[in-house]
C-alpha cells in the first residue's frame, strides 16, 4: 500500500527527512495518554516512521469521517 516506505533505507530518509513533524506527533500521543511501547529489538527509525504515517492515516480518516456526518 505505501510503496515509499518498503525498505529500511526508505523508512530512514522518511524519519530524517520528517523528524521535527515525528517529535511532535510522538509528544502529542504522549500529552493525550497514549503509551507508545517501543518494539525492544526493532529500527526505531523504523518504528517512528510507521508510526508517524499511521497517526496520519487515522487522523485523515477521522476528519473525513467527521465532514461525512
């Protein structure tokens, strides 16, 4: 579904690229009591590049979801 990010090396320029806008969707979830639990053997940036693009995707569905009342 999401070609760009298949490869580690793809999901490593993502998060460097996108770190800044990554930190600030971490300390959102943070702020609104969602426990991020880290995978223990996983590529973080990896991890955060997913789980950025997830945030996103739910955030986008929702909005639109909303707009369809």
């Amino acid at each position: 579904m999401v070609s760009s990010l298949i490869y580690y090396k793809d999901t490593h320029e993502f998060y460097d690229k996108h770190y800044n806008e990554i930190e600030d969707i971490r300390c959102q979830l943070e702020d609104d009591g969602i426990e991020v639990n880290l995978p223990k053997c996983s590529d973080l940036k990896n991890f955060y590049a997913w789980l950025s693009f997830e945030q996103c995707a739910y955030e986008i569905y929702n909005d639109l979801r909303m707009d369809g009342r």
